[in-house]
C-alpha cells in the first residue's frame, strides 16, 4: 500500500476542513446503532429512522429552518444540482430564465450550462474587481420569465462576501426564488435571510465527505427531477446516510461553536497574510474584498511564476495550500473567478486556515514564500521589479 504522508502544515481549509473530532465520535457511535434502513418498523430500523431525524433536527437549528425543510444529499455538488433543477422544474410555467453570478461555483455554473443546453435562457452578472455582484445590476438581470436566481454567500477561492441581503430582497421584489450555495460560509457565519434554497457540504466544516444538505423554505415551489423515490421528503433518492448525517449534524454544532469565538482570531492572521506578502514579495496582487471577506481565506497572484510550481514547492517545504483556480485544478485552465474579476490569474495561491491554525505557522508560511517565489523565478530566468 503507498504510503502518503500527512501535510506539515495544512492551510487548504476551503477544500475540506480537517474532520472534526465531534464527526468522528458520532460516525463510529452511529455505525454501530444507525445500519438499519430507517423506513422499516422494526426496532433496529426504528432506531436509525429517529438518529436521522435527530440528525436533521441539529443541522435545522444551526441553519435558523424547520427540520423538515431539510434533505440530507451526497454532496454539496448534488446540493446545488437538486436544488437548481428542482427550482426550474417547479417553475417552467412561470419561465425559462435563470440568473447566475458570474463567481459562482462550477457546480451551478455546470447545472447553468446543461440548463441552456436544454432550451432555457441565462443571464450571468458580473463582479467588480473584489469579486462581488452589485445588488442594482443583479437586480436589472431579473425578469417576468426568471424562474430562479442563485447566488453563492461567499466566494470559495478569494473569500470575498456576497451581498445575499441585498440581492435577496430584489428577489423577493420580484416574487424570484433565490438559491443560495453556502458551502464556504455554513459553519463560520450566518447566511443572511430571504433565501429560498440553500446548499451546503459536510466537508466544509469537519464533517465527512460525501454529505451535502439541500434546504427547501416551506412555501417555495420545487419538483423533482429525477424519478420519484420516497426517501427525504422525496427530494432524493436512495438509502440514506444516516452514520454520515449524525457525524455531520454533530460536526457542524461543534465547528459553529469553536467559530463563534475562533473566527476573530483567523481573521487577524488572515490580516497578517494580506499585509506582509505584497511587502515581501515583489510583483503580487492580493485579491479580494479587504473586509467584507471569509474569516480564514486569503488569496494571492505571484507574477512570473507558475501557479502549479509554486504549489509544488510549498508542498516540498511543508505546506498544503491550493490554487484558488480550486473548481480547475486538475485542467490547469485559468479560473473563472479570477477572469471575472480581471485580476492577474497565474502564479496563484489560496491560503485557508482550517480551526486551530497556529500563528507561529502562518509565520513560518511568510518567511518561506519570499525565498520560494524567487528560486521559481530564477529557474524561469525572470527578475522580478
């Protein structure tokens, strides 16, 4: 069997967090008690159906929503699928327009695709330089004929905010139903109120991979598309998860705690990043908003130094970071979110504090990049200004 050592120091929050302790305590306890199929009668069966609605009842009271609005999914990605497609299936008569952010995760901007493919009509609206919609054009995009809008809480590759509030209200305006992928923020922040479907995914907070959580607001149209099945309020098919649903709900209950408290300080260190690596390193561009960001997300361009190389060497050095091209990592195509924002999009970097990181790593991260980025740069034969 290969042998792959854990990372010295990982700093890729926003890929997954590292499993939470509460999840697995709760996944072992629940693989021994929650096997049974929880739509029979008999006890065993009895028991995993009443862990799985204890399960919905904890991930409902974090999210502020009834247990009943909520469905629990294989993934984030499958989230957003069941929750796009469900949303226009339910409202083809009302038309086949759909707006999308223009930062958006692949995930809805797939579903946006094969949606055109399919006869309907997208409009996606664009970002400023930070990486935000603007409420007023969002606005201006919305039609008698828009089924559904969607709009992520926060962006997953440079951490800036959405204005959720704002653009849910114009929805509301305009009587549209506003999807909302949460997967970077459930956990770390509140999401603002009006949506009328929010996604998320386990991973993200420490939970196990393999659980998304696709929330339905009581009074909001949504139909299937996929062939009827009985389980999760008939939202999705298939034998649930229920070990992996009670390790989540007991993840994110324990991650929202630590937050509440924690997030101040990753977002100070997440300041430190941001203030000493254009001082240190020459020709760098930090991206995204300053403020109204993610407490634990930084990302950063280095020019004359590919992005790939730069990970490479990181990881020789003993730190696991990420591109922000995240969604594209494995084409090497350049990100869709930094061509949107019209920011440099090579020799790029996505930091991510996962809970506990330890200052004294984050400094250590800082006295290495600078002598990292110019090894990189000589190989290269550049001298940077």
């Amino acid at each position: 069997m290969a042998n792959f050592s854990a990372p010295g120091v990982y700093l890729d929050a926003a890929s997954t967090e590292p499993p939470h302790p509460a999840a697995r305590a709760a996944l072992l306890s629940a693989l021994d008690a929650g096997w049974a199929d929880p739509a029979r009668l008999y006890g065993a069966a009895r028991g995993s159906r009443m862990m799985l609605d204890q399960a919905r009842a904890r991930v409902a009271g974090v999210l502020g929503v009834r247990p009943d609005e909520v469905a629990f999914t294989s993934s984030g990605t499958q989230a957003v699928q069941l929750g796009m497609l469900g949303s226009l299936q339910a409202r083809r008569r009302v038309g086949g327009h759909l707006v999308v952010g223009a930062v958006e995760h692949s995930s809805v901007l797939h579903t946006a695709q094969q949606h055109e493919r399919d006869g309907g009509r997208v409009t996606v609206v664009g970002v400023d330089r930070a990486g935000r919609v603007d409420p007023a054009e969002f606005a201006a995009a919305l039609r008698p004929d828009t089924a559904l809008a969607c709009l992520q809480s926060a962006n997953h590759e440079v951490g800036t905010v959405q204005p959720v509030a704002e653009v849910a209200e114009a929805c509301r305006a305009a009587r549209v139903p506003l999807l909302v992928d949460a997967a970077q923020s459930v956990g770390r922040a509140d999401v603002p109120e009006g949506w009328s479907v929010l996604t998320a995914s386990a991973h993200k907070w420490g939970g196990p991979p393999g659980v998304g959580v696709l929330v339905v607001r009581k009074g909001v149209r949504w139909r299937s598309p996929l062939p009827e099945d009985e389980r999760e309020g008939r939202r999705v098919p298939g034998f649930e998860n229920v070990p992996g649903a009670v390790a989540a709900a007991a993840a994110l209950e324990a991650f929202r705690s630590e937050m509440a408290a924690d997030a101040p300080r990753l977002s100070a260190l997440v300041d430190r990043i941001r203030e000493t690596v254009p001082r240190t390193v020459a020709d760098v561009e930090v991206v995204g908003d300053p403020v109204r960001r993610l407490p634990h997300l930084v990302t950063f361009s280095c020019l004359y130094v590919p992005g790939e190389a730069l990970l490479t060497e990181l990881d020789r050095l003993g730190f696991a970071v990420s591109s922000g091209s995240s969604c594209t990592a494995d084409t090497l195509r350049p990100s869709h979110v930094l061509e949107a924002m019209g920011v440099i999009t090579h020799g790029n970097v996505r930091v991510s504090l996962p809970r506990g990181a330890k200052s004294d790593d984050v400094d250590r991260f800082l006295a290495v990049l600078p002598d990292a980025v110019a090894r990189l740069r000589r190989a290269a034969g550049v001298t940077a200004r």
